[in-house]
C-alpha cells in the first residue's frame, strides 16, 4: 500500500470506532479501540477490493452473519462503504461480546463511585444497579443494531433489554453482563419475557404460554410464526434456564 491507501483506511477506521492506529505500513493498517480488545488488520491486496481480519474467533463469527467471508478468517469488500459498514459493525459486536460489557461496567463503577461523598452500602448498590444497566442496554443495542431480536422496531423508547437468566439468579457481574444472557425486545415482549409468558426454543422460534388466549394474542400482536433474527450457541444455556425456570406458565 501507498501512504494515499494506507492515509484513506486510517481515516475510515477513525471514523467508525477505531480510534487507535495501532501500526501501520506498506504491507496492513492495524486499528483498536479503546472501548473494546479487538484489533482489525485491513490490507489491500489490489485496487479492486480491500481485506480485513480479526484477532477474535467470536468477532469474526458474529460480523459473518452480516458480511461473507472468503476464507475462514477473512472478509473482502469492494467499496469504501463497504469497508466503512463493516468496520463500524464489527466495533459495534466487540463492544457487545461477552466480559467486554463487565470490564466497561467495572471502569464505570469506579469512576461513578468516586464522585459519591456518601458511599454507603445502600448508595454503592443504587449506583451499581443504573450503572449496571446502563452498560448492559447500550451492549444490547450495540449487538442487535438498536433494533428489537424479534420484530426489528427500530425506536430506542421502545426496546428493552431483558435478561433469559435474571440479575439476582446470576452468579457474577460476568453473567449478569454477558450480552448472549439477553435480548433487546420491544416493551410488550419484555414484559412476557420477563414473566415467562413467552420464550424461544433452541431454533429461536417462540414459544407462547397457553395462558396467553388466542384472543389476547390477537390484540397485542402475538404471533406464533415470530421468531428471533438470528440465535448463536452462544444464547443457548441461557435460553434453557429461561425454559426451565419458567415453564411458560407466568413465573
């Protein structure tokens, strides 16, 4: 690469969430973020397309759903958008995949607690609590693309993210944080999530309470063709705590 190419994917990574030009020379531009552990190596083999690798196997899995690879590592887009589109999703899955919402949600913490004069057990629980699920909605939003796993409403008012296996049932922050231990549904799914009045079976398909008359499913637009937008093995652990504990009969 030229110093113009090497100038131009700089520039790209900077602007979609890439803040850290790590190292960059005539053979690859390797970028990081500061919100996040993974790093992008883009190359450009020839004029007509450009190569990006990542050093996270549950990164790359992630970003394939949305990008095709070419090898088992690498993926090839043709376009400056593309590229652009690619590296922005991809910093928005790394800031969402597991340990990485509980290692911002501990740095936050932190900084939180210091500005507290009274740090007493009560106040320390109240801030872990909103600074908890503030970190753990944004990673929500991040993996699903601020659009609800189900119907794909796109309107932040209106999403909730709602944990398979419940905050006080978790056994660590890890868990509670682990963005797989949870789904960005639209408030009226949310609600029945939560309850165990609906849940989803190991293909993402939902599974609906027979408490739930047809009726009433009618007119809150429950329909038992819905289903997830996508389902990794990574969501399925958490699902069959959410099956089991539940039993779709409303907790």
């Amino acid at each position: 690469m030229n110093i113009l190419e090497r100038t131009r994917i700089e520039k790209t990574a900077l602007e979609h969430d890439w803040e850290n030009i790590i190292t960059s020379d005539d053979m690859a531009v390797l970028a990081g973020s500061a919100r996040h552990h993974a790093q992008a190596t883009i190359t450009r083999p020839s004029s007509r397309e450009w190569h990006v690798t990542f050093n996270k196997p549950l990164l790359t899995k992630e970003v394939a759903r949305d990008y095709p690879l070419t090898d088992a590592i690498t993926f090839s887009v043709s376009a400056s958008d593309q590229l652009a589109g690619l590296l922005r999703r991809a910093a928005e899955l790394a800031s969402a995949l597991p340990n990485q919402a509980a290692e911002t949600f501990h740095a936050r913490l932190q900084r939180e607690l210091a500005k507290v004069k009274d740090t007493g057990t009560e106040v320390e629980r109240l801030v872990k609590q909103r600074v908890g699920q503030d970190t753990f909605r944004e990673a929500l939003l991040d993996y699903w693309g601020g659009a609800c796993a189900v119907t794909g409403i796109a309107i932040p008012e209106m999403l909730r993210a709602s944990h398979a296996k419940p905050w006080s049932e978790c056994e660590s922050d890890e868990e509670r944080l682990d963005g797989f231990n949870s789904f960005l549904l639209s408030a009226n799914l949310d609600a029945l999530f939560d309850r165990g009045l609906i849940s989803f079976d190991t293909n993402g398909k939902i599974l609906i309470s027979h408490k739930i008359s047809i009726q009433q499913q009618q007119r809150i637009g429950l329909m038992d063709q819905m289903v997830l937008r996508w389902i990794t093995p990574e969501h399925a652990s958490f699902l069959i705590w959410h099956r089991n504990n539940f039993r779709l009969n409303g907790g």
